[in-house]
C-alpha cells in the first residue's frame, strides 16, 4: 500500500459527558473501502487531539473520532476528505 504521512489534525477537545461520567476516551481511524474502520490512534484515555496521521494516498476517504465514556455509550464524527500529496514508500 501506498500511503501519505500527512499533519491531519484530529480534535475533539472541549466534549464533556452529559451525566459527567470520566474519562473521556478517544479514537481516531478513518472507514477502508469495506466501511471497517481502520484505527489510527486506538483508544485512548484523557487524549482528545490526534496529528501526523498515515492515510492512504490519492483516495477520497472518511475520517472518524470516536468519544465514548466509561460505561460504553459513544458518538462517532465522520468527515470525508481527500488525501493528495507526495507519496512516501
């Protein structure tokens, strides 16, 4: 696989729980061409930003972050984007 290294900055700084449950826990990936999620930063406590990701080059993809707490309940964001540049092999 060809891939880019790219400065893709992922945030979700600021997110609270509603019922106040702590830590927060984060994840970054983007979806393969299947929909599976690709993980980029596994899941990580208290770690609610993500840079200098490797995507796949030339391909248009979604990104996502997901934010769940303690007890399992989560959101996902999607974000589609293109990844164009350099290619590193």
């Amino acid at each position: 696989m060809l891939c880019l290294v790219t400065l893709l900055p992922c945030s979700c700084m600021d997110w609270a729980d509603p019922e106040g449950a702590a830590p927060l826990y984060y994840e970054f990936g983007y979806l393969n061409r299947a929909g599976q999620p690709q993980i980029l930063q596994p899941r990580t406590a208290s770690q609610p930003s993500a840079s200098g990701l490797t995507l796949p080059a030339n391909l248009t993809l979604t990104v996502y972050a997901s934010v769940s707490d303690e007890h399992g309940a989560a959101t996902h964001v999607l974000l589609p984007v293109r990844v164009t540049g350099e290619l590193v092999l």
